[in-house]
C-alpha cells in the first residue's frame, strides 16, 4: 500500500504528496476531485496514467473530511515536517456578491465562475427586459454536460420581428477564460445601446457565454492548462475537443485519434453535448442566420474558413471584407492590431470546426473564428486587460456584424458558394 505524506503549515493548511499506483488509489483521485469544493481543495496537476505524483492542498478545518476520504479509500498517512505549501499559480476565479449583479462592470475587472456566470447572464437578461420591455430576451438552458452543468444561452432581439440572426458562443476551449467575459459584455453593450438605434433594430441575437463549463471549472481549479471538456473518454484520459468534433472533414488528422491528446476528436462527430448544442442552434435558425462568430483567446486574429485545408474558400473575397472591417475599426479606435486570414494558413489546418461546419455544411454566409488578446498574454489574460480586451471584442464583432448585414441585404454571396453577386 502506498504512503501518502502530509505535513501542516505553519498557515493551518494540509499538504498531499500522492503518487498514484492503482485502481483503488485512482479511484480515491476521482473522488478527491468531485469533492473539491468541500475540501476546499487546490490540486496542482491532473493525472492521466499509474505511477503519476500529484500534489493537493486542504485548509487545517477540513483534517476531518479529508481524513475520512483516506480511510474510505484504505490510504495509509504518516507525517512529515518542512513539506512545500502547494501555492495557486493562476488567476483566482471571483464569486460575486449579490449587489455587484447591478454593476455590470464587473467582467471588465474579474473572472467568474461557472454560476455566476450564469447568474451574471440571467440577471443581465431580466435588466434588459424591465428596461426595454419590446424587447424579447429569453434565458434558455440547452442541455446539461456530463458533470451536471447547465450550458445557457441568451436571446435577444424585437418582439414580433423576424429579424436575420447572428450566432455567437464562447468557452468551448476551457483555458480560454476571458472569451466568456467578452461574449457577456457582447450581451450587456447590446442592451445598452437598445434605444439608440443600435442592431437590435434589424437583428437578433443568440449568445451561449460558457459553452464549455466542466472543462472551465476543472482549468480554474486543477490545470489551468486545460482546452478540452470532461467526459471519459479512455482509461485515464478525459475530454474532447469540442472545435474538432463537428461534422465537418472530421476524418482527417492522426493526433487527433489519440483520446489523451488535447486537441482529442471524439469516437464520432458531435459525440459530445457542447457541440450538439451549437448544431441544434446554427439548424434552428438555418435560414435565418447569416452570421456565426465563435470566440476564443488568443492572438488578436479574426479568422475565417476553411481550416481543414489550406485552399481559399470560394467566397474568400466577402469572408475577408467582414474580417477587415473588425480589423479597421479595432485599429481605428483603440490603435490595437488585429489580423484577418483564412485559418488554414493564418492560423493551422485543423478538421473539425464549428465555422467550417456552419459555412460548408449548413449554408450559413459568414463565418469566423474570434481570437481575443494578445498572444503575448497567454489564453488567460492578466484581469487589469480584461476592460481592454472586452471593449475591442465589442468594436471589432460590432463592425464585422454591420459588415456582413451590409453584404448580405446587397446579396453578396449565394448559396452554391459562388464568389459572384447574385
């Protein structure tokens, strides 16, 4: 039987050294992570195979539960002096108060978790309509990941009206925090500038801000690392990557076959809830959506299909000029550098992708990849940026959303993917 060591800080916390060597000591592992938010537990690493060590921290008050776990999993533990205190060495996610709701501000400042995200999301929501009561905003959740959690969107637009529909989602990549933050402040600018002749007039809206929460919850508490979700998927080896598992030359790759690969494609196409949500949407709304935006972090890019192969898209010409107009405005207003490119050769082919599967499969005109921040910055961006990052996401997706309305009522593109005007 293994040892686990443990040792008490001078700072009342607990700190684990575990290696794990077996399937009952695993088992203690999968547990010890589902209680997390009892224990108040920080874990350094994730582990994927046996013979693996892992460190976890437990404030002094949780002895007795943490105690209990060991017994329950027959873990034997000795003490040991001078053991180095575990420290968090990412971004601490933020719980909010129940005032800051009312100051919507609070995601140019901090991140969120997962229920106050949606907390932040319905309560925006329930703003928006005592405010504007025309307006037809509704909370819906789409379905439920494999951990239990809820994944919602946001709809927004004019009762009565049926207006052409843009689709934007953010979070399928869980180490992309501040995309979240930069979809809800997509949702909050929108009811903002309701009564201003804004595009709400001519548009509707449907946001899903956290398209991706287990792999979010698992990034802000075990490995900030983390892209893919949560599901098992082999012994030892968890997730999907929800940006290759669209039905879209989803055959292609040789990395992506391997289930502990994080860039991990599934058994099958839409094999997972997250992607099967955006499906279900981008059909819903088929005829009526003209524009899809996923948003990710990082680079300051905005991309465009296809991205399984590096020829341009028939309709390369319009793709682009919708990118460029994000990229002029950003530059205009702020002096910030975005690029626009196919991400076949702008970024790296990859099969698999939501904006691929939106242009080449469901007819949808334009599609595009929303890259957020500074590569310099990493996928997690320093909260003192976040005000910066979240205005830029809104003047560029702004601009790109007027720009292809613009092209779409001159009809300029056509459904058999010519590059002529109809």
């Amino acid at each position: 039987m293994s040892q686990y060591q443990l040792s008490c800080s001078h700072q009342a916390e607990l700190t684990y050294k575990v290696t794990i060597q077996n399937k009952q000591e695993f088992r203690f592992y999968e547990d010890l992570k589902r209680r997390s938010d009892d224990y108040d537990v920080i874990i350094d690493r994730p582990i994927r195979k046996f013979n693996e060590t892992f460190v976890f921290r437990s404030k002094d008050c949780m002895i007795p539960k943490v105690v209990d776990l060991l017994k329950r999993h027959q873990i034997s533990l000795y003490k040991i002096e001078n053991s180095p205190k575990l420290q968090r060495n990412w971004i601490p996610v933020t719980r909010l108060s129940k005032q800051n709701y009312f100051s919507f501000d609070v995601i140019n400042t901090q991140y969120l978790n997962n229920e106050d995200i949606n907390k932040y999301g319905y309560t925006l929501a329930e703003k928006i309509i005592s405010m504007y009561p025309r307006l037809d905003v509704r909370y819906t959740t789409e379905g439920y990941t494999y951990e239990g959690l809820p994944i919602n969107s946001i709809s927004i637009g004019y009762k009565g009206k049926q207006n052409p529909v843009v689709v934007i989602d953010a979070g399928i990549h869980a180490r992309e925090w501040h995309s979240r933050n930069v979809a809800l402040n997509i949702l909050y600018q929108l009811g903002k500038e309701a009564d201003l002749g804004g595009l709400l007039n001519n548009i509707s809206f449907i946001i899903i801000p956290n398209l991706n929460p287990d792999g979010y919850r698992y990034s802000c508490h075990y490995d900030k690392d983390w892209r893919k979700n949560r599901r098992p998927v082999y012994y030892g080896c968890y997730g999907v990557d929800g940006n290759r598992n669209y039905d879209i030359e989803w055959s292609l790759g040789e990395q992506e076959k391997n289930p502990c690969e994080p860039i991990y494609k599934g058994l099958e196409p839409f094999s997972e809830v997250e992607t099967q949500i955006v499906r279900n949407i981008l059909t819903k709304y088929q005829d009526q959506c003209f524009l899809y935006i996923s948003i990710h972090t990082f680079g300051n890019k905005i991309i465009y299909p296809p991205g399984y192969s590096t020829q341009p898209h028939p309709r390369k010409r319009y793709l682009h000029r919708v990118a460029t107009a994000g990229v002029k405005a950003v530059r205009a207003r702020t002096g910030t550098r975005f690029s626009a490119d196919q991400s076949g050769t702008g970024l790296y082919v990859a099969a698999g992708g939501s904006d691929d599967y939106a242009m080449d499969v469901l007819g949808i005109p334009f599609a595009y990849t929303f890259e957020s921040g500074l590569e310099e910055l990493g996928f997690i961006v320093p909260p003192k940026y976040l005000k910066k990052t979240n205005l830029e996401g809104w003047i560029a997706i702004k601009a790109m959303i007027k720009e292809a309305y613009y092209l779409r009522n001159l009809r300029y593109y056509v459904s058999s993917g010519e590059d002529d005007e109809a």
